[in-house]
C-alpha cells in the first residue's frame, strides 16, 4: 500500500525535490502540495514545478480537508513550520519536520505538539549524517578523559542562513554530554592563549553552493581521528525525508528522530 504524502514548502528547492523523487517511489503518493497563501505558483501542478511533468496535485495554501494524508513533510521555514503543525495536530495528522533553524521557543512548541500527534524531528534528515551522530557518541564516550580535543567544522553554501548549523550544534551536545566539554568556543582570534581542556571549538564556512559538509575532529598528543561527512547534493535529505514518512505514517502520538528510522 502506497503511503500518501503532502509537502509542504512544495515550491522550494527542497520542496521540488521532494516532489520529483517522491513521484519516482512506487511506496509514496504526492497526495497535496502546500505553500504560501501568496506564492505566485499557487495553482499549477507541483509536478509542473518540479520538471516532472503533470501530477495532478496543485499547489494550495492548505492542505485539503477532502485529502487523505498519511504524513505531512515540512521542508520550509519556521514560521511555516508552526502554521502546518497546528493543523496536523487538530487533525492528528502525522509530521516529519525537516526545517532548520527554530529559536529554543520554537521547538519547544514543536515537543508539546508531540504530546497530540506523530512528530518526527531531525537537525538533519540525511541517513548517513543520524549514523554520523552514533559514531560520534561512541567515539566520545570511547575517548572521554583521554586527553583529546575537540574541533568542529562545518562548510555550508553562501545562502545558508543559520550558523553554526543545526547538524553543528547537535554533534557537539552529543560530545558534551558523553566528555563533560563545558563550552563552545565559536571560531578563535588575538592572543587566546592556550586552548583549554574543557571546550569545542566550532568553525562555520560559508560559499559557493556548498551543500553541507562536517568534520568532528578528536586530537590528541601524536594522534588524530577525523569523521567526515560530505554531500553532494540535496537529495540525500529529500530522500531521508521520504524514508521519514513512510516510517512515521501510522504511528501513534509522540517524538520520533531518525535513529528509529534507521532502527539505532
């Protein structure tokens, strides 16, 4: 049985994406196409849009309340985000958040609305960046009280608005919790002295079209281990987002991240 989809943000660059794999997956149905009230596609086919040719789903403000939807994306903004959760909480539909970049306000509204239907929220949506954080926890924890420092570094492409990203900041809660780092040192400059045991430093890179690139950096006296993760296109996270869905479609009220998809 197909899962039946909507996205919303449909006409974005990931929302398009979204939409040209979701027509390529025999398990997913593009069931509704969700932007702005004011977006000037409003109207056309999303498939249209996305250069996949006709679809049969226009692109509405709302989601209709005809539609069967067993899952909702959310590739969009914040304030976006907020607007389609309400309606997938009055009507338990349930919600992959794939948006960056919430205030701590934000996704606190985000949690409570998991106390009323399936959310499933990730700071990233990549599959291979959720085992990245696993290996990152059982590095951490392998290496606490050893001796090692920590850097991060994170390149992204110029339009990106956030920083450090999302992705960033949870690989380095992952590396306080398991090593007690007390602090995140956001890039160094002058006369800092030396680098104290206790903190991460963080390094944001902005240019060109940089999809997304981190490095967590564990160095110690005569040794350094680096993990490394590199996209090179958007579809990695389109795809996590579909594989998101058809996970999340069925479940009952609750928080969910992609390490229960990914079964971790």
């Amino acid at each position: 049985m197909k899962t039946n989809i909507a996205i919303n943000g449909a006409c974005g660059r990931m929302g398009q994406r979204l939409v040209a794999l979701a027509s390529e997956d025999p398990h997913l149905h593009i069931v509704a196409a969700v932007d702005s009230p004011n977006h000037p596609s409003l109207g056309r086919d999303v498939g249209e849009i996305s250069g996949v040719g006709t679809l049969g789903v226009p692109v509405t403000g709302e989601i209709p309340l005809s539609t069967r939807v067993d899952c909702v994306i959310d590739f969009s903004v914040p304030i976006a985000t907020l607007k389609i959760m309400q309606v997938c909480v009055d009507r338990k539909l349930p919600l992959v958040v794939a948006t960056t970049g919430f205030e701590a306000e934000q996704k606190y509204e985000i949690a409570a609305a998991a106390h009323h239907t399936a959310v499933l929220f990730s700071p990233s949506m990549s599959l291979v960046v959720n085992l990245l954080f696993k290996l990152t926890k059982l590095t951490a924890q392998t290496l606490a009280g050893k001796g090692f420092d920590v850097e991060i570094i994170e390149r992204h492409h110029r339009f990106k608005k956030d920083s450090p990203s999302g992705t960033a900041a949870q690989f380095a809660k992952i590396i306080q919790d398991e090593m007690q780092q007390k602090r995140v040192l956001h890039g160094r400059e002058g006369i800092v002295g030396e680098r104290p045991v206790d903190e991460i430093g963080m390094h944001a890179v902005r240019g060109g079209d940089n999809v997304g690139e981190h490095t967590i950096i564990f160095s110690a006296l005569g040794e350094t281990l680096e993990l490394v993760h590199k996209g090179y296109s958007r579809d990695s996270y389109a795809r996590g987002a579909l594989e998101a869905a058809k996970y999340l479609a069925g479940k009952g009220a609750g928080m969910y991240t992609m390490s229960d998809v990914l079964g971790l």
